[in-house]
C-alpha cells in the first residue's frame, strides 16, 4: 500500500472536500445549507477572509462593491484584479489574468 501525500488545505481544497462530504451523504449538494443569518455569521467569525464564505451572488455584489470603492484603479485592470484577489474576493488560485478580463465588466456595472 503506498502513502499518501499531505498537502496543506487552502480555501479551495476545504471547500472541495466538503462538497464531496456533502454529496456523499446528502446525495447532492444542499444550496441552502445556510441560513442568510447563518452566512453573515461565519463571515464574521472568519474576519472576513476570504469568498468561501459567500454566495456567489454575495460575492458578485462584494466585488462590485470594491470596485465601485476604488476608482483609483479603474484605469489599470490588472491592477484592480490584483486588489481583488488580495482583498481575498476571489480564491487564491484564481489567476490575475482571469479576473482582470472580468473588469471592465464590474467597471460598468459599478457605475451603474
């Protein structure tokens, strides 16, 4: 039998992990497993770190909300998507790339 490998959890792999734990004994994955106090609660009690925590709407809404916070930072998108994913708005393996594509897109709807 060979060993297995220890790797150190990070967001994604925890939430990875408790998904497969969920499906496994609920047979699907419970989208409403928290309550909207129960969200608001873990967010608190995690100082908020990190987007695990929330609803994908919930972090659509955070990440406009930045965005709509730092005009400053609206002329150079990378930079932006830099402060998002230092802000802890998307997971840590989220690529800068990536995100500072969906920028002019949150650019606009800030200001809407």
């Amino acid at each position: 039998m060979e060993k297995g490998k220890f790797i150190a959890p990070t967001n994604s792999t925890m939430a990875f992990h408790l998904n497969r734990q969920l499906k496994s004994c609920c047979g699907s994955i419970p989208v409403d497993l928290l309550s909207e106090e129960g969200i608001k609660a873990t967010w608190r009690d995690s100082n908020g770190q990190g987007c695990s925590t929330l609803t994908p709407t919930q972090a659509k809404k955070a990440r406009i909300q930045f965005v709509r916070e730092h005009p400053e930072l609206h002329e150079d998108p990378k930079a932006l998507a830099k402060a998002l994913i230092a802000a802890e708005l998307y997971s840590d393996t989220t690529e800068v790339y990536v995100v500072a594509k969906q920028v002019p897109r949150m650019i606009r709807e800030a200001k809407q």
